[in-house]
C-alpha cells in the first residue's frame, strides 16, 4: 500500500479543539513494500501518526491518501474495506482475558467469516493450524489453546504481532512492539516481523523505542518530534549527531535504547520455517 502525508496536522483524541497538535505539517511519502522505522522521544507523536495511518485518528487538516484513496472521502462500507487492509498492532494488544489464544489470533480473519461462522469460530476454532505457525515463528506454539490471562505481558505482545501473520492486510502498523521484551525475545520477534513482511510485500512501518534496532533493522528512518518531521533517511545516514539533536533534553531515553539488543552480535533474520520446524 503506498502512503501519502501532504500538510498534515492531527490532535489526540482526548484534545480540546484549540489544544496543542500532536502532528504539525507533517508530509511523507511512502511506497508500496517499503519498510521503515519512526524514532523520537516521548510524545514526539509516534503512535499518533500511526493512528491517521489506520484511519483511526482523523487529520485536522492537510491530505492523507492510501493507496490513492482519501479515506475520509469514502463511503462506510468503502471505508470498512479499505481498513480491511490494514493491520494495526498497538503496543498493549486488545486481547480479551478468557479468550484462548487460538481465538484470539483467529480474530484477524473475521472480516473473511459470515457472522454466523464469526460465532462458530468462538467454539471450534477453524484457523488453528495458521494459528500455530504464527506463533511458531514467535516461539509460542505451544501457548495456542492456553487462555490470554494466563500468559505474560511480553507473550502477549508478541501473541499481538502473531495476528498480522494471521492478517492478509498489505499496511502493517505496530507500535512499539518490543517494549515488553527482552533482549533475546527482541531479537527473535523483530526479526520474525520483518522477515514475514519482505515474503509477503507489505508495506510496514514500525514505531521503536530502540534506535539501535531501527539502524539494523530498517532500511529508512524517520525521526520525529513535538510532531514534526526532523529527518527520513536511510539507516547508514542516521548519525549519532543527528539522534543526540532529535533526542536533545531527552538523552536519558536514547541511553536507555542505544545499546544492541544483543551483546554478541548484530541482528540476523531467522528462517521462518525453522521456526515451524521447531515449534512441532
């Protein structure tokens, strides 16, 4: 899916209609297949740039299009369909307590179910199989018909990022996906995530804390702040100056995140199969 930002200013939710914006003048492009990283510090307005992406938050001014398509111009049902291309993971996941995970990960395929098979699908899952292999290349398949209040915070974000293998969106939009994890857990599920989306050529664009994993990880960067565009460059022209400028009076956040995830080397794509294959 390709992406289009011309002028583009949004307010939080929560905001009065004179409060501060959380993206000012905000124009970017991105094409089709194209993978990048947005970093910044806090309240630099990264989840809410993803939140216009999804169609969730709507911009107060400027031009958002989507593949060509203005979504605040469309019809419901041409807004629906054009949602169900999109993938949006937010970095607590929704997942209902007392659902098994297996239900939950099947959730991405409602919009291809009748309802009548939507509430079929509560009592005997049909997409288990899918289901299992997404959590293999996670390494939790053995977690598939465990319930989501049994399960910790870190397997349950990455239980959220198994639902966009389960997904058959071209747009995938995930904030914050390692916050819960550790170093080693970090490694594996990024590195699942990107390897997922080169198969499939979706386009993905990830918020991230760690600076190191968007200088490994993405071929693009973009560094926002007070919601506003700094940089977009490509990883090796993201400097160390031009982050400790984009983190100035935060420098304790870009401490916190600047060191590899882990110690012993960069980060490696795994073979999604091997995942699998050892999952079973």
């Amino acid at each position: 899916m390709e992406i289009v930002l011309e002028g583009l200013d949004a307010r939080h939710r929560a905001a009065a209609d004179n409060g501060p914006l959380a993206l000012h003048s905000l124009s970017l492009k991105v094409s089709t297949g194209e993978h990048l990283a947005v970093i910044g510090p806090s309240g630099a307005g990264k989840t809410s740039l993803l939140q216009v992406l999804a169609t969730g938050l709507r911009p107060t001014s400027g031009r958002l299009s989507l593949d060509g398509l203005d979504p605040w111009s469309l019809s419901s049902g041409e807004l629906r369909r054009l949602r169900s291309r999109i993938f949006y993971a937010p970095q607590i996941p929704p997942l209902p307590p007392r659902q098994r995970v297996v239900t939950a990960l099947s959730s991405a395929k409602l919009s291809e179910l009748s309802t009548a098979a939507s509430f079929l699908n509560l009592v005997r899952p049909r997409f288990a199989q899918e289901s299992y292999e997404a959590l293999c290349a996670f390494d939790l398949g053995e977690k598939l018909w465990l319930r989501v209040d049994r399960l910790s915070g870190g397997e349950r974000q990455r239980i959220g990022l198994a639902k966009a293998f389960m997904s058959s969106a071209e747009l995938w939009l995930v904030d914050e996906p390692l916050s819960a994890l550790d170093p080693k857990r970090s490694q594996q599920a990024i590195a699942a995530l990107v390897e997922e989306a080169n198969r499939r050529g979706v386009t993905l664009i990830t918020t991230l804390h760690q600076v190191e994993v968007a200088r490994q990880m993405f071929p693009r960067v973009i560094g926002l702040r007070e919601g506003q565009l700094q940089f977009d460059l490509p990883r090796a022209s993201v400097t160390d100056q031009a982050l400790q400028h984009l983190y100035a009076q935060f420098e304790h956040e870009l401490e916190q995140t600047s060191g590899p995830l882990h110690p012993e080397d960069s980060l490696t794509l795994p073979s999604s199969s091997a995942h699998v294959i050892a999952c079973r």
